[in-house]
C-alpha cells in the first residue's frame, strides 16, 4: 500500500485496527504534507483512545517546518468542550516546540 492508499483507510475505516495501522503509516513511511496532518489532527477526537494516542505520538515528532502547521492545526482543539481533548492538544504543542505562533496568537484574537 503507498501513502494515498493510507489516508483512504484513515478517512473511511470504520475499524479501529485499522485506522490506527494506517496512522502509523503515514507517519512512519510518508513524507509529511499538509493533508496527512490535517487529516490525522481531525482523529484527536477520535472516540477510541487508542487511535488518539497514536496520532498525538505521530504529530508531536514532527520537526520543522511541519511542527509549525501542525501547531496551527491543533490549536482549534483548546477550545473543545472535552479537557482531555484540551489537554492533549496542549502537550502536543508543547511537545512541537512552534517557532511560528502567529497562528497560535491569531487564534485567540
């Protein structure tokens, strides 16, 4: 399977198993690319916490420039109702380490 294959599973599999292998895929075997990211952020309010877990992992090794976008994605999670969803998205922030926080700033303006 290649990269697209991978975000097909992610987008579409009902199973957990699967999602979760296809996370490690991509993160493991692809290049970083907004699409990847952005659709890997969207699992952070994934129902099962393993598949959270696993994409918390994968986005907090990101280095630069990709540490920097993934930050402008995740940041909208700080205002999810759930705090364990406030917090994660918190420590993968910290975890990144942004030197570009115009998007974080942005955000709370």
């Amino acid at each position: 399977m290649n990269c697209q294959d991978m975000l097909e599973v992610l987008r579409n599999s009902l199973s957990p198993t699967e999602r979760r292998q296809a996370i490690d895929f991509l993160f493991n075997n692809c290049e970083p690319s907004e699409i990847i990211i952005d659709e890997a952020s969207k699992l952070l309010i994934d129902k099962d916490k393993g598949i959270r877990d696993v994409v918390a992992n994968g986005l907090s090794k990101l280095t630069e420039p990709w540490n920097d976008i993934a930050a402008a994605f995740i940041v909208s999670y700080f205002y999810n109702p759930n705090i364990e969803i406030r917090n994660l998205a918190a420590e993968i922030i910290i975890k990144l380490k942004p030197k570009d926080l115009n998007p974080l700033i942005q955000f709370f303006y």
